[in-house]
C-alpha cells in the first residue's frame, strides 16, 4: 500500500465515521415510546379529527372510521375543548359538546 492509498483511505473513513455520528445522535434523539411531540404528522390527525368533529361526528363515528383510536379521539376531543375554553366560548356550547360525544346530562 502506498502512501496515497493509505490518505484516500483515510479520507473515506472520515466519511464514513461522519455519517454514523449523524446517524448516532439521529437514534439518541430519537422518543421509542409515549407520547409523542405535537410534530406534521400529528397536527394532519388532529385536524383531520376537528374536522370530522365540527362536521357534527360522535367520537363514536368518528374512530369507526379507523384512522384514530378511541383514547386518542378522546385525547384530541380534550385538546379541542381546551383550545375552545381558552378562546372564551361559552358554558351552553360545551353542554352541547357533551351532548355529541353521549355523554348524561
């Protein structure tokens, strides 16, 4: 092997080695499990969900559907009634969300 061989091979394992360091602290960052960041994918669920929802769908209806399971419809319907209290929408119109999930009066 010659000098110029042993530098070129350096240099491709410095590349190397860079990529993996990438890919390293791509996998350190990286949440396996529990809930996850409000990221893209989420916020599409979510507002396909409020969507379906204000078109006058149960909770029911709308995880017969398949997209979403039933704890995280009621996860979004939770987040959706906070964002709703939060901008001063009256008590008459939360009556009438419970009213739409099934709730007793």
């Amino acid at each position: 092997m010659t000098l110029e061989d042993a530098l070129k091979r350096i240099s491709e394992l410095e590349e190397e080695n860079e990529k993996l360091r990438e890919e390293l602290a791509f996998y350190k960052s990286k949440k396996f499990a529990g809930r996850q960041k409000h990221d893209e994918h989420w916020m599409k669920s979510y507002n396909d969900f409020v969507a379906l929802y204000e078109d006058g769908l149960t909770i029911m209806e709308i995880v017969d559907q398949g997209a979403i399971s039933r704890r995280t419809a009621y996860r979004y319907k939770a987040y959706y009634d906070g964002l709703k209290q939060m901008n001063g929408i009256g008590k008459e119109e939360k009556k009438e969300s419970n009213v739409k999930v099934g709730k007793r009066k």
